[in-house]
C-alpha cells in the first residue's frame, strides 16, 4: 500500500474500496477490473483510490493478503477445535473446509483461483502457505509424537502443498473425470496413507 491509512475515517474508505474490489471480481471476473470501476462500486474517487493504492494491482493485492491472513486463521480456529476427534475424521473435515472457502463469497475466490499463476508467488500466497504449515505441524504434531521436527517438518510440506494445488486445480478448472466427494475421500485417502508410511 502506498499510505497505511491511521484516522478511523482513512480506514473506513480503505475497507470500502477493497470491498468494492471484491464484488467487481466476483461479478465481472478479475481481469475486466478496473481502477474506475472500483470507484464507481466503492463511490470513492479514483484520486482518493491512488492515495493508498498505486494500481489495481495493488489493491487486489492487499485484498489477498488479508482475505488468505483471515481464511488462515479460520483454518486454525478448526484445528484448535478438533481436539477430541481422531485422524480419519479432521483431515476429511479440513479438506471440506478448504472447497467451502473456494466456493464462498460469491465467487470472488473460484476467480481469484483460474488467474492463481498471477498470485501463487505473492505475499497472499505467503500467508496462506505459513498458516496451512503451522496447522499442518500442530496437528501432526500430536498424533505421531515419536516423529523427529525434521519429519514433521517435511511430511507437512509435501501434504500441505499436494493437497491445495489438487484442490486448487479441481475448483478452478472443474472438467476432472472425478466428482468432488471422490476427490476428497481419496485425497484424505492418500494423506493418511502418507501419514502412516515408515
């Protein structure tokens, strides 16, 4: 962002512009917005835009970044949850979590996937990457406590990593030979096969 916004009016115009952002993408796909149709959505001016933001890059940008900062913590908030329940039942419920929030706000997310090679190596994708990991290692963590950190730490990359680009894939593409309930049950399939290889 060009100016981090301080007064309670600056952060009010900041939450409207990146709200308008966001229903322009989720209505007219992102790559037909722009700066003036933000305006136009937010009623904010264009040169009041451009006080905080430099481009519409910059905007979708830090509306990326806080909306993978807020889906990452939700992801916590399940895991943390979860404590009485076994193995066989969180992955599958986290896997449901992960195509619910693909399919959520209108859309704004399954556009925001088909362009995903634009952002996957984006301060977004950093956030959503580091929140998944740390949900990975917690979980983990306390059910193969004979595990060394090295282990942990590679096992939850590899899973982590495989299991969002399928998804990932799956609901940005939606043409697979495979329904989405065979997609998750085998992808639970395989991470807990993966979990209890040697």
């Amino acid at each position: 962002m060009r100016k981090r916004p301080q007064q309670q009016r600056a952060k009010i115009i900041v939450e409207t512009i990146l709200e308008a952002t966001q229903l322009c993408i989720a209505e007219q796909g992102l790559l037909q917005v722009t700066t003036p149709k933000i305006a136009e959505r937010s009623g904010v001016s264009v040169g009041s835009i451009y006080q905080y933001f430099e481009n519409k890059d910059e905007i979708i940008q830090e509306l990326l970044s806080r909306k993978s900062e807020s889906l990452g913590l939700a992801l916590k908030q399940i895991a943390m949850s979860q404590k009485g329940q076994v193995l066989e039942e969180i992955i599958p419920l986290s896997i449901q979590f992960g195509f619910d929030m693909m399919k959520a706000d209108n859309g704004f997310f399954m556009e925001i996937l088909k362009n995903w090679h634009g952002y996957n190596n984006s301060e977004a994708s950093q956030i959503l990457e580091k929140h998944f990991y740390e949900v990975g290692l917690y979980v983990f963590s306390r059910f193969f406590t004979h595990w060394d950190f090295e282990t942990l730490k590679n096992k939850s990359f590899i899973i982590i990593n495989s299991t969002l680009f399928t998804m990932m894939r799956y609901a940005s593409h939606n043409n697979f030979l495979i329904t989405e309930q065979q997609l998750k049950q085998e992808l639970a399939l395989m991470i807990l096969a993966y979990l209890k290889e040697k």
